[in-house]
C-alpha cells in the first residue's frame, strides 16, 4: 500500500485568458498536474510566489482604477451622445431605399468628426446596414455594460 500525501493543489497567476478557469492576472488555486503539464508548459500562468503575488495585486488595482475611470469617462460620453443627432445624406430611389447603406464605420466616421474619439465600432449595436430614408435611433453599449442611444437621421440626397 502507497501512502502520498494529499496535494492542495499549486497557486498559480493567470498570465492569459483560460476558459472555465479565469482571466488574466487572477490568482487560482488548481490540481499540480494541469499547472505543470498545461498551465505553466503553455505560458497561460506563472508559479504564485509571495513577491508575484504582490505584484499581481498591484496591477489588479491598477486596472480597477483605470476601469473606473474609463466607466466614468464612457457614461459622460453616452450623455452627451443622447444629445446628438447624425445626419446623413445618401441617394435613394423613389421608394425611398438607399443605395448604399449607413453602417457602423460611417456612424464611427462622423462621431469622430463631431468629437466622440473614445467610442469604437464594437459599442454600436447595429444588426444590418440602414437601407432607407428616415429616423432611426441606434443602441450604444459600453464594455463595461452602461447602454445608451444616439439619434441618426437619413435624407436623401439631391
């Protein structure tokens, strides 16, 4: 009969993003074997000694402060946003279809021009091209969950 100890498990940080364990810079506790032979092998964690921990604190909050202040800076932005109207002047046939439409870089393009530096193409939600003359109101989702709207009217152009 073999007698081993009972193994905790290895403390390790999370250098990348690992499905169904964490995300990067998080302190997990997992099973030696997945540590060494997957883990570790593969560069997704670093072996959790006391001065890496310290370090992985720091930079957790860190990355809490700039994510404050970024939730703070995109939720001044979405206010502003509400404010605002785009308008676009596009051709389109008698029925009122556009030939060509307004998608997410055209929206981004003219957002740009008007100030809205911070906002990206992934905050729009836009499922399909705009295709016909009108008033439409777009949703806008941060990354950090806050939604708002922006006003965007299309005319058609002589």
């Amino acid at each position: 009969m073999c007698l081993r100890p009972i193994s905790n498990g290895m403390k390790v940080i999370l250098t990348k993003d690992v499905a169904k364990l964490g995300n990067a810079g998080e302190i997990k506790n997992v099973a030696d074997g997945y540590a060494r032979n997957f883990l570790l092998r593969l560069k997704f964690a670093e072996l959790a000694t006391p001065s890496k921990i310290a370090e992985a604190e720091k930079r957790a909050e860190s990355r809490e402060k700039d994510h404050a202040r970024f939730k703070e800076k995109s939720g001044d932005e979405l206010k502003k946003l509400a404010e605002e109207k785009i308008i676009f002047k596009r051709k389109a046939n008698e029925k009122g279809h556009l030939y060509d439409g307004v998608g997410e870089n055209e929206i981004i393009s003219q957002l740009n021009q008007k100030g809205f530096n911070a906002i990206t193409a992934d905050w729009i939600e836009l499922e399909k091209p705009i295709k016909e003359i009108g008033e439409f109101e777009v949703k806008i989702k941060t990354p950090s969950g806050e939604e708002g709207s922006l006003k965007i009217e299309v005319s058609p152009a002589k």
